[in-house]
C-alpha cells in the first residue's frame, strides 16, 4: 500500500477530450493537451466525507465542549444534530444551497474537485428531500462534482423511537430518495447514541436492492460491530473508525471497503483513542481521509488541513496521506472506473501545484494552493 504512488514523476502531459483523459504522458487525439512544464499534476482531490449543507451553527455547543461538556452529553440532552434539524427544517432549499457554497469554494480553492455531500439534519421526508435537492443544485451552480448521500438515519428525532423512524427512513424515504435520483448512496450512524447494525443492515439491503451503495459511520465512540457487518454486506466505505478491532479491519480488507479517517472531527472533540491504522495496514484495507465538514463535530473547511494532521494524529505516511484523498476517497464513492488517479478513461479532475515533491503538502499548515484546477476538463480555479 505504502508502495502505490500517487502519479510516476515522470507524467507530464495530459490529453483530454469531451472531459475525459484520453492519454498520460502523451500528446495523442485530443481536443485539449496539457503539459504541466515541472510543475506537479495531480488528480483533482475528493473529499469523500463532508456533511456541507447545514443551517445555523452550533458554536454554543462549542463553547459548552471547551467548558467540559462532551459531544455525548449535548446530543442526550437534545443538542447536536436535532439542534441543526431544527434550523434546516426552517431554512429553504434555496437558502440552504446559498449558505453551503461559499463552503465548497474553499474547498475548491485547496484543490478539491470532488465532494460528497450527506442529507441528514432534515429527518423527515420533505426535509430531508429539500437538503438533497439543494446538494444536487450545488453541483449544477458549483461547477463542483458533488456525491450526494442520503443520511436519515443520523440521528433518532426528538419524540420517535429508534425502530419505528428507521421504518420511516428504509420504506419511505429511502423509495422516494431512489425514485427522484437525488442519491448515491446511503449512510447511517450506527453509535450507542443512535442507531444500532440491525437497523443498519435492514437499511443496507433495502438501498442495495434500489441500486445505491451503502457506508457508515462506525465506531466513532464505541465498537457495536458496524464495520464488520457493513463490510461483509459489500459496504463502499466505514467512517470514523477510532474504536475498531481486527475483525473489522479484517473484513474490510477482505472486502476492499474503505476505512474513511477523519481528523478533524479527531482533533475538534479533542479525542485521544486513535484509529487502528496498523491494523488497516495489516489487512490491506485503502485509507481515505476527508473533513467530515459539519457545524458539531468538524467545522473544517481544509482538505489540506486534513491531510497535515493524519501524519502527526494517525501516523499515516505522507503518501497514505495522498492517496487518501485521491484513489482511496475515489473506492470510498464507489467511482474507482471514474476518479482517484489520472489514466485514460478517468475524468479530467486535476490539479497542477507548483510543488516539487506532493508529500510537502503535508508539510506546511496554511498557505498552499494549487496554481490551476480542473474539472472535466474546464479550468475552474
Ligand atoms: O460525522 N457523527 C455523526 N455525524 C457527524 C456529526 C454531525 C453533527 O454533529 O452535526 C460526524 O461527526
Ligand atoms: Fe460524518
């Protein structure tokens, strides 16, 4: 794994057509042809994990986590998530997508031409079907590739109780999800604060029957066995990840699931148990890093700070590092065919950074940006 480089130096030009690679290291057939002349081509950067559309913020739940609150005890005593449900539901779908896109221009700034983006602050059908229609809207208005992932079961509404709501999520929200085509994938956060893997796996079969993939966010506080069973159902990603053992990283490397880190959440809640990045190693399973954007547990707005933290948090080499958020983050979407790495038949999301060595952009905290990025083929920054 350590092994596998993001792009072989040598690389230098790129043919493009109709916003697909068609040639590396080629002139060859192309409507556009582009030689990075030194300077270091990169495949464009995927945040696989974010959570950008969002209302309101939660900077009093900050400031009580700084006074010694823990995330746990807000979202017991109906904080957290519910306390930006409430403010989603009363936000319109236009507000929504307006307040998001300042979010993904910065990402795009450091690079990032890829972004998933979950629903999940909605928890009814008509909220939780506003946030992906807003999700889908960024992407037109953006220029941005936006994944949207369709994440009702986040959290457990106030007043419902957990099997009747996941009911709710799995057959009648989740149909109307697939029939609209607002989604790519499912999500669920499986915690003791939340939901549990028999919710989970009722969830995972209905969304493989429609057609969608399925991740997780798995043991963030406790190890309920998430990553294991989403593994061996086929799951395209597990997220989070501080409290899994072997028979979790064991089942995802023998299924090829990415494990997601995520270390800005790591770092904003002040966490000290780490991922199992040996284990992960061991078992051969890709790591991909992402922000986790979210107003409670990730206000972080920087890939790149990200991908400066996993070496000195998680120890991940710088190249882990690299691939975490390009090959790695593309397996995570379930678009390995289309993303992740520069070669023939890959979509022309790239970047060109006047770097001479790609690991120093997990050197320096601040300050790096990319001189050009593409999307398609379009130069958008
Ligand atoms: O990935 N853990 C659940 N979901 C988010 C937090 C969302 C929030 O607190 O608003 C996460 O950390
Ligand atoms: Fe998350």
């Amino acid at each position: 794994m350590t092994g596998e480089q993001v792009l072989p130096a040598a690389e230098q030009t790129l043919a493009v057509t109709d916003g697909r690679i068609v040639g590396v290291g080629v002139t060859g057939p192309a409507h556009m042809t582009l030689d990075a002349q030194g300077r270091a081509l990169l495949p464009g950067f995927i945040d696989c994990h974010t959570h950008t559309l969002w209302a309101g913020d939660r900077l009093g739940e900050h400031l009580m986590r700084l006074a010694g609150a823990s995330y746990q005890d807000i979202a017991r005593a109906g904080g957290g998530i519910l306390s930006t449900v409430k403010a989603v539901r009363e936000a319109s779908e236009d507000e929504l997508a307006a307040s998001a896109l300042p979010r993904l221009n910065t990402l795009l700034r450091e690079g990032v031409t890829n972004v998933e983006i979950k629903s999940g602050y909605g928890l009814d059908t008509e909220s939780e079907l506003k946030m992906l229609r807003a999700i889908g809207r960024l992407g037109e208005i953006s220029g941005i590739d936006i994944h949207p992932t369709f994440l009702g079961a986040h959290a457990i509404p106030a007043g419902e109780d957990a099997d009747s709501y996941l009911d709710q999520v799995v057959n009648e929200m989740l149909p109307a999800v697939a029939e609209q085509g607002l989604a790519e994938a499912v999500d669920i956060y499986v915690e003791n604060i939340a939901f549990g893997v028999e919710h989970m796996r009722v969830l995972f079969e209905k969304a493989a029957s429609l057609g969608l993939g399925c991740r997780v966010h798995a043991e963030q506080f406790s190890d309920m066995g998430a990553s294991e069973m989403a593994a061996n159902m086929g799951a395209w990603s597990c997220d989070h990840l501080e409290h899994t053992a072997e028979a979790g990283a064991a089942a995802m490397g023998r299924a090829g699931t990415a494990a997601v880190l995520l270390p800005g959440a790591f770092y904003f809640l002040k966490e000290t148990k780490k991922p199992p990045v040996e284990l992960f190693r061991e078992h051969q399973v890709p790591m991909a890093l992402a922000t986790d954007l979210n107003p409670g547990s990730s206000p972080v707005a920087s890939l790149l700070t990200c991908i400066h933290m996993a070496p000195v948090f998680f120890g991940l080499t710088p190249n882990e590092c690299l691939l975490g958020v390009t090959r790695h983050a593309a397996r995570a979407l379930g678009r390995s065919a289309d993303l992740g790495t520069l070669e023939a038949g890959k979509l022309a999301n790239f970047c060109l950074w006047d770097i001479a060595d790609p690991r120093a952009l997990t050197y320096q905290l601040g300050g790096l940006a990319p001189e050009a990025v593409y999307i398609r083929g379009q130069r958008h920054a």
